[in-house]
C-alpha cells in the first residue's frame, strides 16, 4: 500500500530564505543548491531533499508538506538541475501543453530529436511523447509541427501500447485525430493491455465525432477487445450508446461477435437489457436472432422472457425468432 505523505517536520514553519524539509539556508552553501516550487503554492524546497521524499510516494500523495496542494510538476526558481528530473515537466513538453508553437518550432530546428523521444510527464507519473502530449491537450497546431518535424505518428508508450491515434480517439480530440489519419497514422493499433483499439475506446467514452471520423478513415470496426472479446458493436449495446450502434451497422460491422466470456452477441445483449432500440436495429441490420448464449444455451428470445422484457420478446418474435414456451415460462 502506497505510503500517506507525512509532514517532514513538525516545528514551526521556517523561513523562505530555507529549505522546507531539511531546514538548511538556501544561501552560503558549498553546492548551490537548486530551488523548487510546487505548481500551486510559492513554498520553497531543495530540488534534492524534496526529490527524495517525493520517490517514497504515490502520484496523489506527491503535495507540498506545508499547505498539502498539490505539487507537480514542480517549478525552477533558480539554478539549473544537473539531469532531467522526474518531478520538473520538460520545457518541450511544458510548449506543448501551452500550445506554444512557436516556442516548439524553435526547440526543434535546434534539437529535432526531441519529435521522437519520451518525456516523463510528472502530472500523470508517465513517459509519454510530444506527439502523445499533442494529441491529449487536443494542440493540433503543435502536432502538425511535430509531424512535420519527423516524429513517429505511430509510435506507442511504453506503459500500455497506446498511440497517438488512440490518446485523440479517446480523449475526443477530432483535430488532431485527423491531422495524424491525414499524415497517414495506423487506427487499428491496439493498446497491449487489453486489446482495445481507438474505435473501441471512441464508443467507450463516448466521443460520436471521432468514431465517426475513424470510420470514414476505414477503420476495422470489428476487432475485439482481447480481454473479454468485445467490439465496438457489443460496446455500445451493453451500454446503450444507440447513437452509436447505427454508424457501426452502417459501417458494415459484424452483429455477430460474441463476447469470449459467455458467447453473448449483440442482440443477445439487447434483449437481456430490454434496449428495445438497439434490438430494432440490430434485427433490421439482419443479427442472427437465435444466437444462444454458451454458458446455458440461451437465446436472445429466452432471455427477454426471463427478463420481463415483453416488448423485446414480442419483437424478436415477430422478426422470426424461435420461441420456446417450456422455455422462456411466458403465454403470449
């Protein structure tokens, strides 16, 4: 469990002119010392003794010990770090998420390889790239300079595979998701952990523009999550997102994905949440209407009688599908 940050002192608060956590005065030192602010508080620390204490903590409990805001990235007040700290956000990556350009442009022509190398991000404990940054804050101007200045489109962070494509999908960044389609980025790269591609993760948080975006841009609308075999289709009907259903139907999606779980399919899925919309398009988008779930052989029908979903039974019915009676323990 990660540790609850301690105040490093229990004595009166000392002066600015010292360190808030060893006491010592900044001034008069055989090594000058660097100083360090936190982001949301003017409280004054040795960049080394707050280094130290911050690497015992968890991200949430890396505040300042006096007022206990919080701290990152942490600010520069004087001296120059002798190596890039992990607490200190990069000037690059500080542009960037000021939409800076001009100041990007500049750092570039003098250091192009800053386009392809990874910044650790203080705020979210992460390594990320300018290009990731980019497409996070939604700085379509930055990212096309990046893009221009060489930096891999596709590149992904080490962490969980994500790549540029997917941190815009997922964050409804429409902009740059098309400034990296047009400079010709994969959407179909997966992230590792669970397999889900920037369609998927469009519908899962909920960001209709870029779906539909990845969709014009030919995106694979039918590649399952790994970890439970979900696709974007299943997605959005186990959620009910019917605004998201059509554009997939559309799309040519297949309707009959099961998940890996239970083998449960879309329509399945509709009749088991008594989502009597999605259910409608799905069987207008010719769903196979007696897909049974593996686990216990139930169909789409069987479940909405189980369920009480009446309207979704007669439906299915009405659609051609079987009906057991012995089964389903409803007289229609």
């Amino acid at each position: 469990m990660d540790a609850v940050a301690p105040s490093p002192s229990p004595v009166s608060v000392p002066e600015e002119g010292v360190c808030h956590i060893c006491f010592l005065d900044f001034h008069g030192r055989e090594v000058t010392p660097v100083i360090v602010t936190p982001q949301l508080c003017g409280h004054r620390y040795d960049l080394h003794c707050i280094t130290g204490w911050f690497e015992g903590l968890s991200l949430d409990n890396r505040v300042c010990c006096l007022c206990r805001k919080k701290a990152l990235p942490l600010k520069v007040v004087s001296g120059v770090p002798d190596e890039e700290s992990p607490f200190i956000q990069h000037e690059a990556l500080e542009a960037v998420y000021q939409g800076n350009t001009e100041k990007l442009a500049s750092m570039l022509t003098i250091a192009p390889e800053l386009a392809l190398r990874f910044f650790h991000d203080p705020v979210i404990d992460k390594d990320i790239t300018l290009l990731h940054a980019a497409a996070w804050k939604g700085k379509a101007d930055c990212l096309q300079v990046l893009i221009n200045a060489g930096a891999n489109i596709d590149i992904s962070r080490h962490s969980d595979g994500i790549t540029p494509a997917f941190v815009a999908a997922a964050n409804g960044k429409t902009d740059c998701l098309k400034a990296l389609i047009e400079a010709g980025a994969n959407v179909d790269i997966p992230r590792f952990t669970d397999g889900a591609t920037p369609t998927l993760i469009a519908v899962q948080n909920l960001y209709l523009d870029s779906l539909q975006v990845l969709i014009e841009a030919g995106a694979n609308v039918d590649i399952p999550r790994h970890s439970d075999g979900a696709t974007p289709v299943l997605i959005a009907v186990e959620k009910g997102f019917f605004d998201y259903l059509n554009p997939l139907i559309e799309a040519g999606a297949d309707l009959n994905a099961a998940r890996h779980t239970d083998g449960a399919t879309p329509i399945f899925i509709a009749a088991h949440e008594g989502n009597i919309c999605s259910l409608g398009a799905l069987i207008k988008g010719g769903a196979n209407l007696n897909a049974a779930r593996h686990t216990d052989g139930a169909t789409p029908a069987v479940i909405a009688a189980r369920e009480g979903y009446i309207c979704c039974l007669k439906e299915l019915i009405e659609a051609g599908a079987e009906y057991e009676e012995e089964r389903c323990c409803i007289i229609l």
